[in-house]
C-alpha cells in the first residue's frame, strides 16, 4: 500500500490504522476508503432527511427560527 492509500484510508477512518491493515494492497485499499465514504455519506443523507420529517412537526412559521437555533454555525 502506497503512502497516498495509507493517508487517504487514516482520513477516512479518522484514526491511526489499524495493523491488520497493513496486508491490504493498493486496489483494496481505495476499494475500502470509497466504502467508508459512501457509507459515512449515507449516514449524513439520512439524518438529514430523519432532520427535515422531524421539523415538520414544528409549525411552518417558526421552521426556520428553530432550525437555525439547532444547527448554529460557527
């Protein structure tokens, strides 16, 4: 495994590699990165959606009020 799918995988997984990793090779690597990105891309998709049903509860008017004091940016 390359230095470039040893970085990209520790991106992707957040943390130090585990060992078991090191008998990966290149192709299987990249393969595991993209799956824990469309994973992780699935998940946020989700709560999103899971998000926006759950501010319908709210009444239209103040939809946006309470939305921006759940989600403060910054």
């Amino acid at each position: 495994m390359s230095a470039e799918e040893v970085a990209l995988l520790r991106a992707e997984l957040g943390v130090p590699l585990p060992d078991c990793f090191t008998a990966l090779d290149g192709p299987q690597a990249l393969l595991l990165a993209r799956s824990l990105r469309r994973a992780r891309e699935r998940r946020v998709s989700g709560l999103n959606e899971a998000v926006e049903d759950a501010l319908t509860l709210v009444p239209a008017l103040t939809r946006e009020p309470v939305r921006r004091m759940l989600f403060r940016q910054g």
